[in-house]
C-alpha cells in the first residue's frame, strides 16, 4: 500500500488522497508528506449582537463523530482560530454570561467559510409599563424612553406602539434602566429605575400639576452617610428645573427622608444636609429660592414598615409636593 500511494502522490491523483484522507491513514502513512490540503484554519470572532462589539465568550468545538473536543478557549477580545480536519463535521458551541448560547454546526464535507462572525443576544425579559392618570386611572398615551444604567443602549416607546399608555419591552436581564414619561405640562414628571429582575410589570402613575400633590423622586441617591449629589440625582433635580421652569408660578417643597437605622438626631443631621445639597444645586439652576423649600424630616414620616430591608429602602426617599401653583 505504501508504494501505491506514493505513486498515486507522484502522479497527483486526488481520489486515493481522498480516500485515505477520509481512513485517517494520510499522515500515518508518511512523514514526508504533510498534506495541507487536509486541514482548513477556522477564524472565529465573537460580537454582542446588539452592541456589535467584541465579546468575552467560551469557545468550544466538538468532533461530532468522535465525541471529543479539539479546541476551548475564552478570549477577552472574542476571537480564536484554530485548525480542523476536511470531511468532518463538528460542533462550534459560544457562550458568555448574560447572553442566549449559539450552537453552530460546521461540515467541512461542504463548502464553509473559514471566517465566522457570530452574534450572541443578550438575555432578555418582557416587562409591561402601564402609564396612566393617578386620580382617574385612565390610561395615559406618552412616550416612554429607558435609557440603560450598565451599557449604551436607550430604548424609546412611542405612543403609537403603545395601547393608550400600555407597552410591553424586552429589557436585558440584570440590567438597570432608568425611565422617563415624555408628559405635557400639565403632569408632574416621572421618572424610576426598572429592572426585569426584580418586576415583570409596572405601573406608572402620573399626578396632575395640582396644588397638594405629591410624588416620590426615586432618583434622587446618596452613598451611605452621604450628602454629595451625584449624576443620577443632578439629572433628577434637573427635571424638577425644567419643571418649575414650564411654571413659572409654581411653588414646590422638597422633603429628604430616612429610614429608622441610627439615632434620630443623626437621621434629622444626615437629612437635612442632604436637602441642602438639594437647595444648593437648584440654586446654581437660577431657581429663586423664594420658589422652593427643601427641608429633612429624618425617620418621622416613614412609608412603610421599617422591620424589611424592602421597608427601609422605600424609607430612604425624597418627594416632591407641590405647595403653591
């Protein structure tokens, strides 16, 4: 057989190539032949499909037939390449937390491209929003924009793709995005963080411009035992600029809020240091101050029970009540 198959290299004849090919007798055959022509280098990058950048992720291909595993690796930068064997077919398996797993079949028996761009899609859940009046309930045809807290994506809900103030959105799971009603004059702003983790529906209820309402600010954050505004507030304070802004008669009084861990001096200290900082920045917006009162109760007027972690974060607030109009 050897001296057949050299002969049939000499004359390149392709079919014995192939055949042995196939036997997996090429190589062992000979030392001196190394035919190339056997082995195809696959280069493989792996994207965020929505994003379309790289992305970390395992790779993993399997030898369908042999069950066996010739190559893993999880590059930081998403690519690999490595060398298989013509007239196999195997398996090219991607994965990366927090994203759907892609199962790819290559059959190098076939015509395959031996550049693989692939997409991974983030995990996603459907939340549904539910926009409506306070008072009568009705539903509420506004615009809704989510704009994620963990990556560069903003998502916009237009009336028109709502039912009357009704959506339903995929959010990447894990991730927090901050939501912004596009309301007319005439309502109180809104504005939460939401994540599919931790609700799957929510209701968004908006308050009329009237004298006596009162709405909470959820993104108005200190770090523990702080008083520095950070970004996610000044954006937060800057709603209420434009606000009081859009009317220009309007009186508001802003009031910090704590749950019951320390003292109750130290909540009422730790309170209203944290509306001053609230005064000083709408100050600095060219808000007279005659127009707005920002004043700390402390622990005094709780929400809810501050036995639960749950209780407690809803304690640790800030609202808006509208005092003249």
């Amino acid at each position: 057989m050897r001296k057949i198959f050299i002969i049939a290299l000499g004359l390149g004849i392709s079919l014995q190539t192939s055949v042995l090919a196939q036997r997996g007798s090429l190589e062992s055959e000979s030392e001196t032949y190394n035919l190339d022509i056997l082995k195809v280098k696959m280069n493989v990058s792996v994207i965020d499909a929505d994003k379309k950048t790289p992305l970390k992720a395992k790779i993993e291909v399997r030898d369908v037939v042999e069950k066996t595993t010739v190559h893993e690796s999880q590059p930081a930068d998403g690519k690999a390449d490595f060398t298989l064997r013509r007239n196999k077919v195997y398996n090219l398996r991607l994965s990366a937390p927090k994203f759907e797993d892609s199962l790819i079949v290559l059959d190098l028996a076939k015509d395959v491209s031996t550049d693989q761009v692939i997409e991974l899609n983030p995990k996603r859940s459907v939340i549904e929003i539910n926009v409506s009046d306070m008072e009568t309930g009705d539903g509420l045809p506004f615009g809704v924009t989510l704009t994620n807290k963990n990556r560069n994506e903003v998502i916009v809900l237009d009336p028109k793709d709502g039912n009357n103030g009704k959506y339903k959105v995929r959010l990447r799971d894990d991730d927090e995005y901050e939501l912004e009603v596009k309301n007319p004059k005439e309502y109180i702003f809104y504005s939460n963080t939401v994540s599919s983790k931790k609700t799957s529906k929510l209701a968004v209820k908006l308050h009329t411009l009237t004298v006596g309402a009162k709405i909470p600010l959820y993104n108005i954050t200190f770090e523990t035992a702080k008083w520095d505004l950070n970004d996610n507030s000044q954006r937060e304070l800057d709603r209420i600029v434009k606000l009081l802004k859009d009317n220009p008669k309007a009186r508001i009084e802003i009031g910090a809020h704590t749950d019951d861990k320390g003292s109750a001096s130290y909540n009422l200290q730790l309170s209203q240091k944290r509306a001053k900082s609230v005064f000083n920045y709408l100050v600095t917006k060219k808000i007279p101050a005659q127009r707005f009162v920002a004043k700390g109760y402390g622990k005094e007027r709780p929400v809810a029970s501050n036995d639960t972690e749950e209780g407690r974060a809803a304690n640790r607030r800030f609202d808006l009540t509208v005092l003249s109009l």
